[in-house]
C-alpha cells in the first residue's frame, strides 16, 4: 500500500513545474525588496534636500531683512526700534566700522550678522553692508551699498509711485532707466500742508469774505483795492484784468474757488519792474531822472560791466535820504547807514524795484482755462486745497519766465492740458497729468505723474520744492536703484 502511495504522490522537488513556482517567488521576493530599497532611499534624499532647500531659503530671506534693518538704521530719523546707537542720525558713514558690526537672533531659529567691511566706495553718505542669515545650519550671505541718495536733485519728476510717459511725451533730462521711485513722506502732511483757512471766511460769502467783483473790488487802473484780502470765491473772465501793487496783497485768501478764463488776467505787483538807468558818485548818491522812489523802497542793482565800488548786484537795498533825482543806498531800513561808493563804475546801471512776493491760498478748486493767464512778478506761492486745473492755452508766469518764481502746491490732483504752460514747480500730493502739448519749465513732485501726447517736462536746476520735506531731507542728488549682490 505504502508502495503504492509513493507512486500516486510525485514529490515536489521532483516535479519541473515545482522547481519554476519556486524560482519565480524567490525573484518577485528579490524585486520587491530591491523596489522598497529604493523608494526609502529616493524619500530620504527628498526629505533631506527638502530640508536644505528650507532652510536656505529662509537663510536668504534672514540675510535680506538684515539689510533691511540696516538701511533702515541708517536713514530713519529717530527710529525706536533698537538700532545700534552710531547708525542712528548719523551725518558721517565713515566713522561706522567693523567694530560697530552687530547681529539679531530670532528666538534661537535663526540670526542675521550684520558687518562694515573697509570698501573703497564707502562715503558721508554711503557705506558698504553685509548680512549673513543663519536658520537652523542653513547659511547665506547677501551684500550692497546703502545709501541716503533717493530720487532728488538734477531730475524734472520725482513721483511716489511712478512716471508714465507716452505718446511722444518729452522729459528733459530723461528719467532714470529703470526708474526710480522717491521716498515720499506719509499724507497728511505729504508734499503739501495748507494753513487753516480764516476764520472770517467761515460763513461766505460775507462782508469780511466777499465774492470778487469788478465793480466793488478794483480801484483807478484795475488795481485790486488793499482793504480787501479775502474773498469767498474769486472769478475772472472775458476782459477782466486785476493788478495787485500793494503789500496789503502779499497774501490773498480764497475760501472757495478760484477762477482765471476766456483771456482774463491777475497781474501779481502791476506786472513789470519798475527800472531805471542810474549814474552814481563817489558822495554816494544814485541819480534817477524822474525817479517815483519812496523811502524805505528796496530795490536791486544790475551792471552792462562793473558797478560802482561799494555795490554789488546780489543785495537788496532800502532807498533813503531822497533829494530830487538823488537818494542813497543802504543795507537796512531808514534811518539807515548809507553805502560808502567809491568810484563810478564802468557801463550802464539800472535800479530794479524789488518785488513783493504773492501767495494766494485756495480753499476750494484753482482753475485757468481758455488763455486765463496769472502774470507773475517777485515770487507766487499758489498753494490749493482742492484739485488745479489748467487748460485751452492758460499761463502761468510767462511774463517773468524764471522758474524760481512760481510754485503750486495742491492736496488733490492737477490737470495741466491743452497747450498750456507753468513756468515754475508743481507739488501734489495727488496725481498730477500733463497732456495735449502742456508744458511744464520746472519741476513736478507728485504721487504720481502722467504724460501723454506730446506734453513737456524741461527741468530747470533753481527749483527746490520737496527738499525740505519729511522723507527728502535725507536725499542726495540722483540715484539709481540700490543692487543687491550675493
């Protein structure tokens, strides 16, 4: 029987099919292993490199706000956040060394090392940084020059925002490329603080705060009546002419609007020097034939070739001890000294009535359209609390055609358009557009700036609006954008 199983029951090792199962499960056994093997090596190379890439990363990231706070330090002014004392209001960069280097740790995560390494470059106002970021093993190092400089100085634009400029739109000298930003104080104030308006001017239009009129307002030659300073709106139109000569009318008040159209024309001082030739003599007197000089008039000297000794072109002096054609010279009010004149001089001299400057302070909207045109003599300040508006050919200080004597400064936007023209600077804390052959000779601070179609910027170098803003008085002339390097 025992015999007989033996040869019913085959063994397996015996049996080919047998042998070839085996084989099979011994090389899956063998693949699979070797599947697994690599997948948990493949996850741990990811996890690993994962890790590098995490804390490179925010190595780099620890490395630039080290720099960050660096050129923070160094420009802010009175900054409370735990700056190193000799970065702080410091008007010389150079006395910053390595032994001012300093570090800030970020709860044992990470750190960044902030270093002053001796450079070349190094200047009073720009220093060389570096600032290596440390985050759990992970270490990188980020380097530049710090600067004061932003965007002021030799530039027709400076805007908080941006510059655009299309459509055969001109800018003289160009904009920076790329450009660049300036560093803009927070509004209010912003580039423009207005003072409070009068109170007199509460509830207009009113006695004390009168809407202007022509008939009312203006004395013997359109010449604007000194009693009255300010008005509720003031509007100009058609053949309305205004000429201001009085010092009642070194400030004029607008609660509301104020509006120049359809070829009217404010004449700030009656529109024009007063000058005459003059010949001096060693007595120290100036003749004037048919002079209209008072005492205590100031008044400016200009020369064809050499004043009198004793004279200079670049003084204002007071008219005194008038005699006829004669009066003197000196350089305080009567009874003053008089100058001590020397000689002659060589070549024609003439005595220019000094100027009154003129600010008119706008509560409401300013607007100049259809040839409306503000003729400037000694210095306008247009200071507008609401939007200004130029359009159709309007003027402004195109007589005089100094930059240095007109400036606007406005808290809402500024529209200059239409082949009209502003011979000065204009500061906004709003947007500021300038199209269809406008034309600005000065410079333009705005948040931000608009050209198109063909409108004008030329930068004239006597302009200094902004300059002693919060923000600028930390700028030097023209930069580009700082460069990072690692």
């Amino acid at each position: 029987m025992r015999k007989l199983l033996l040869q019913r029951i085959p063994l397996p090792l015996n049996n080919e099919r047998g042998i070839a199962a085996l084989v099979t499960i011994i090389l899956a056994i063998i693949i699979l292993g070797s599947v697994a093997f690599n997948f948990i090596a493949e996850t741990r190379q990811k996890q690993a490199g994962s890790i590098l890439t995490y804390t490179s990363t925010n190595s780099l990231m620890i490395a630039e706000a080290g720099l960050r706070y660096t050129q923070k330090c160094l420009t802010a002014v009175d900054a409370a956040w735990g700056c190193p004392t000799v970065l702080q209001n410091n008007a010389d960069w150079t006395t910053i060394t390595a032994a001012d280097d300093f570090n800030k740790d970020f709860g044992g995560d990470g750190n960044f090392a902030v270093s002053f390494p001796v450079n070349a470059g190094n200047d009073a106002g720009k220093i060389f940084v570096i600032s290596t970021g440390t985050f759990k093993g992970g270490q990188r190092s980020l380097s530049r020059f710090i600067a004061r400089a932003c965007v002021l100085g030799d530039n027709a634009i400076t805007s908080c925002l941006g510059t655009t400029t299309k459509n055969n739109s001109f800018v003289d000298p160009p904009l920076p490329d790329p450009p660049v930003t300036g560093e803009c104080p927070d509004d209010p104030p912003g580039f423009v603080d207005i003072p409070d308006a009068p109170v007199e001017c509460d509830s207009c239009p009113s006695a004390s705060c009168p809407d202007f009129d022509t008939g009312s307002h203006l004395l013997a030659g359109n010449i604007l009546d000194p009693t009255f300073t300010r008005f509720c709106d003031f509007k100009l139109s058609g053949s309305d002419e205004v000429k201001t000569n009085e010092d009642d009318h070194s400030t004029i008040v607008v609660k509301k609007d104020l509006e120049i159209k359809d070829l009217a024309t404010l004449k700030l001082n009656d529109d024009g020097p007063d000058t005459n030739q003059f010949t001096a003599a060693t007595n120290d007197k100036l003749t004037v034939a048919g002079h209209t000089y008072v005492v205590d008039d100031q008044v400016g000297l200009f020369t064809t070739d050499t004043l009198p000794a004793g004279l200079s072109d670049s003084a204002t002096y007071f008219v005194i001890d008038i005699v006829g054609n004669t009066f003197k010279l000196s350089l305080t009010a009567s009874p003053g000294s008089p100058v001590d004149i020397t000689d002659t001089g060589t070549g024609t001299h003439t005595v220019t009535s000094s100027a009154i400057d003129t600010t008119i302070n706008v509560y409401g909207n300013a607007t100049l359209k259809n040839s409306g045109d503000i003729r400037v003599k000694g210095a306008l300040t247009l200071q507008v609390d609401g939007t200004y508006d130029m359009k159709n050919a309007s003027r402004v200080n195109n007589n005089e055609g100094l930059s240095a004597n007109a400036s606007a400064w406005v808290e809402g936007n500024v529209s200059i358009k239409n082949s009209s023209l502003f011979i000065g600077s204009v500061a906004t804390d709003g947007t500021l557009t300038l199209k269809n052959n406008a034309e600005i000779q000065g410079a333009l601070f705005g948040n931000e700036v608009v050209l198109k179609n063909n409108a004008t910027v030329v930068f004239t170098d006597n302009e200094d609006a902004g300059s002693n803003t919060e923000g600028y008085n930390q700028c030097s002339s023209g930069a580009s954008g700082q460069v990072w390097s690692e």
